[in-house]
C-alpha cells in the first residue's frame, strides 16, 4: 500500500529567492485570487504572527485575506509585501 503525505508549499519556501520565486510566478498568473493565496501562503512559511505584528494586523484578519476566497485591500497586500521585505515593481508588457 502507498501512503502519501499532504502537499505543503511553505516547507519549499525555505530562503529569499524561493520566496521571490514563488510571488513571480504568482503575479505571472494576473490572478488577484492566486496572488493573494500565494502572499498567504508565503506569510504562513514566514510565520503569520510575525507577519501580522508587522502588519498592524490581526493573524485572522490576515488568514482571511490572504486565502483562496479573500480579497485583500491593495494596503494590506502591500503590508504583507513590505513585512517579507519584498517590494512590487512595474515593467513594461511585451
């Protein structure tokens, strides 16, 4: 018999450039929804009370924003952003 464990992208998002991988490819998708999951899950791999505590916002207020059904305020996505010492940036489209 095969046993398979659950699927967790957090234990992938070990350093900075996983991280900044991960929210590129995120934002490549041009998904409002997969991008905020993708700052949730990122902030979970962090650690969501050290998130929030950077935030100014509440872990659960953070946990419902920055899941699969959330829409987040752009303030609180780029909260999120400058807690994971990212910034967004702009370029030009092909």
């Amino acid at each position: 018999m095969t046993y398979a464990s659950p699927y967790d992208s957090t234990e992938f998002l070990d350093d900075d450039v996983a991280v900044t991988e991960y929210i590129e490819a995120a934002l490549e998708e041009n998904d409002p929804k997969f991008i905020a999951k993708a700052l949730g899950i990122v902030a979970r791999a962090k650690g969501m009370s050290e998130i929030a505590r950077e935030t100014g916002l509440s872990r659960e207020s953070l946990y419902k924003a920055l899941s699969a059904d959330g829409n987040p305020e752009f303030a609180t996505v780029l909260a999120v952003l400058r807690a994971l010492k990212l910034r967004l940036s702009v370029a030009a489209a092909e």
